[in-house]
C-alpha cells in the first residue's frame, strides 16, 4: 500500500466572498513569521467516517465540496492573508530584502479535490502512520519561502471509500499552531452556520502585528537566494512514523509518579501532566537512540508566547509567537537518574521562561536578523515537540460529524520531532506522533518503561 497515492480529481481557488480593505495594504511579517521562512509548512488534517446518511439525504462527496468552498470563501474575509502571496522588495544599496505578504498577489488559496481506494482501516490500523497520508497535502517538499509563488493555504478533500479527509496546508510563515486552528475553528464555525452571508464570528483573529517598541513594521533581511532553500526540500532520510496513544488514566498515573519522584528533592513546586509526559518520551528515545553517555542532549518544547508577553497578546494574535523552550543535560545524567528528576528539569524551564527571555531573544534576532536554519535548532541526539494537545481539532465538524483521527503530512519530520494531539476520548487524553529510525523505532516498542505508560486507542 505505500506506492497508492491520493487521485488528483480537479481544482479551483478560493478568494475571500467579499472585499476586505485591509488587504490592500502591505501585510507586514513580525519577527517570529520572518524567522520560519526556512521552515515547511503546517500540514495536518482531520479524517472523517463518511455518514451514511444525512436525515433525508444520501451523502454527497459534491455537495460537501460546495459547502466547504462556500465557508472557506467566508473564512477568507476573516483571514485575508491566506489568500496572497509573498512578495520581496530589494533595498536601494541590493544588500537586504524585504519579505512581506500582498494580499491581493495569486489567483487565492488553492483548494483540491483528490480519491483514494482505501478505507479508514487502512490509515488507522497499521502500526506505523501510512505514507499515503501524505498525499493527503499540498505543498510537499515546499517551504514557507515557497509562498512567493505557491499558494499561503491550500485545502485538499480526499474521498475514501468509507471516509473523507480534509488536509489543510498553511504557510508557516503567517502564523503558529495556536493560529493554526484558530482557522480551523472558525471555518467551522462558519461552515456549521450554512448561511449564504457573513457570519458572526465568536473569536475573530487580531492582524495588527506586534513588534518591540521602536521596531516594526516593515524588516528587512539580509539577501535571501531561492537556493538557499533547495537542501530543506528533500524528504528526511528513513523515519518511522507511529502514533502513540495515552489515556487521562495513564497520565494521571505518570504524573503522581514524576511528583512523587520529584518530591523527595524537598520542593513543594508541582510537575505538570505535560512535563511528566515529557520527560517520559525523552527519556524513552534518547535510550532508543542508544547514545553515548557524554553526549550532550536537549528537550525542545515549542511554546506559546502570548500569554508570556507582558503585557500579554490575546490568543486570538494570528501570526507567529512561538519559542522553542530548551533543557539540557548528558545522556548519562538524564538516563541515570529517574523520571521526576528529567520532569523538574523541564519544570524548571519551564518557570524560568518569560517576558524578559522572549523579548531578550527577540532583540538579540532584531540586532541580527537571520532566517532560522533547522540543522541549528535540531540534531539527532535530542528531541524536540510539536503541536498541543490543548488545540481545539476534534471540535471542528463540517457536516459530517466529528472526526475519527488528525494526521499530519511529512513536513517538519525528522529524528526525535514529536507532535503532540488531543487523543479523540479527549478528558486530558493524548496521541504523540514520533518519528524515529526504524531501529529506535523497535528499540522504543521495546522498552517496558515506555510501553507500559501507552494505552490502547479508542476504536472509532
């Protein structure tokens, strides 16, 4: 099955319903969105079983397409953006460049209808995450640099024999995870409504883009080649990709542990569910990875920063405001000691992150600015995460109920990346997608540790 691909069946491009007059000034890029120019985009997608019904009316494939146009064009007023393309401006002296988003640039956001002969059992049941999944996408192999010429957006509707997935393709670049499915919610807000004008929206996203005083809003970068780029396109090295469910129950449980652990240090600070989950999975593949004991390791969390600013950006902010949250220990140190011992390293990286270290690193990037490379911020002795399971994806229904699954497509994917979703139960459930090589892989469905934290998915 890893030579099937998704069908391609036709296309159109979506433009906002109506005309939006900020978009006919310069979208201007905030620091964070500049800094991900290097990066793929955002893939991930939601699988839906297919109704067999819907009250008097059999399910069709077409008519759903319309909907989701319908709504999408909708959305787009709200996310004008989406709907552009990037454009550079070169500076008088040739030296620096300004990268910056024309709203009214490209025919919109591409959509695409695809088929595949597969059923939902296909994509569920083996251990491994399918490689059809991901041509589930658009924009593979591209990066957020791509959107010169590329779609910012592209929505791709695959039609299984017993199930249809919506795969949603974002430019990185314009924004985050948190503004991610912020999208998501309120297309499906809007699509839930089925009204034929504008909708009113419960939380509308904030375009007014945040830059430190005296900075902003236009940036520019040293000279950026297309070439510059070419080394991210190519598809990772060999990576198994197997999705991990964890139960309330079972967190609930590592957690007391990693506190109980935690607690003969004589603090009275609590570890959270996220850092003994944490400290688990590091743990777990840096003992798969087999490393030696003196090689340096780091856990990557990637982090939120609104809430962190002081004064605080509403979560509403759409664009970038993430940072990479950063423990390091040995191998030995972090294998030697216990699971409340990694989980207060975390905690305390966690305590230790705020205003002053987001704005401290956003001035020393203003001072220098750089599009970020991954081979920096990655390397195959650590680990680094992704997503949250506190993002809103299982209450995004288009007709057709609620989701079954997420799944993403093979964009950002390397050794020791983890993404992070709501498990489907929800109630503080997870699902951690791990990508590892094929002999970690086994080194981690081996350990007892690990494996006996791992709980059996929900049948959908």
């Amino acid at each position: 099955m890893s030579s099937e691909i998704a069908k391609y069946v036709s296309e159109c491009f979506i433009k906002p319903k109506y005309e939006v007059q900020e978009a006919k000034q310069p979208y201007y890029l905030a620091p964070m969105d500049l800094g991900m120019l290097f990066a793929h985009y955002i893939q991930q997608g939601l699988l839906f079983a297919k109704p067999s019904n819907l009250g008097d009316e059999q399910f069709s494939i077409h008519k759903l397409l319309q909907s989701l146009k319908d709504s999408l064009s909708l959305t787009l007023v709200h996310f004008y953006p989406l709907a552009g393309q990037l454009t550079s401006l070169m500076d008088e002296a040739g030296q620096k460049c300004l990268v910056y988003v024309d709203c009214n640039k490209g025919p919109g956001a591409r959509f695409i209808h695809a088929t595949l002969d597969m059923t939902i059992s296909d994509i569920l049941l083996p251990t491994d995450v399918p490689e059809v999944v991901q041509s589930f996408f658009d924009h593979e192999g591209a990066v957020n640099y791509d959107g010169h010429y590329m779609s910012l957006l592209t929505i791709k509707v695959t039609e299984l024999l017993d199930g249809v997935f919506i795969g949603c393709s974002m430019n990185h670049a314009l924004g985050d995870g948190t503004s991610y499915w912020h999208f998501w919610n309120v297309w499906s807000e809007i699509h839930r409504a089925k009204a034929g004008e504008s909708v009113p929206v419960s939380r509308m996203p904030i375009h007014n883009r945040w830059f430190p005083d005296g900075y902003g809003p236009a940036i520019y970068l040293p000279l950026i080649q297309p070439d510059d780029f070419i080394s991210l396109q190519e598809k990772p090295d060999q990576l198994r990709v197997r999705i991990f469910h964890f139960s309330s129950d079972s967190i609930a449980k590592l957690k007391a542990k990693a506190n109980e652990e935690h607690n003969h240090n004589n603090t009275s600070s609590e570890i959270s569910s996220f850092q003994a989950l944490s400290a688990l999975y590091w743990r777990s593949i840096i003992r798969a990875l087999n490393l030696a004991h003196d090689q340096v390791t780091n856990c990557r969390l990637t982090t939120n920063n609104r809430h962190r600013l002081n004064p605080p950006l509403p979560q509403e902010y759409f664009g970038n405001c993430i940072g990479a949250l950063k423990t390091t220990t040995t191998v030995g140190e972090l294998l030697e000691h216990n699971l409340g011992w990694a989980a207060s390293l975390l905690h305390q990286s966690v305590t230790n992150y705020g205003d002053k270290v987001v704005r401290d690193f956003i001035h020393r990037w203003l001072h220098s600015p750089a599009v970020f490379k991954l081979d920096v911020l990655t390397d195959c002795y650590s680990v680094m995460m992704g997503s949250s399971p506190r993002f809103d994806m299982y209450g995004n229904e288009f007709g057709l109920g609620k989701a079954v699954a997420v799944r993403r497509g093979y964009a950002n994917k390397f050794v020791g990346k983890v993404t992070s979703y709501p498990g489907v139960e929800g109630g503080g459930s997870v699902d951690l997608e791990i990508c590892l090589p094929p002999h970690s892989m086994e080194a981690l469905e081996s350990d007892e540790d690990f494996m006996n934290v791992v709980s059996l998915p929900l049948k959908g």
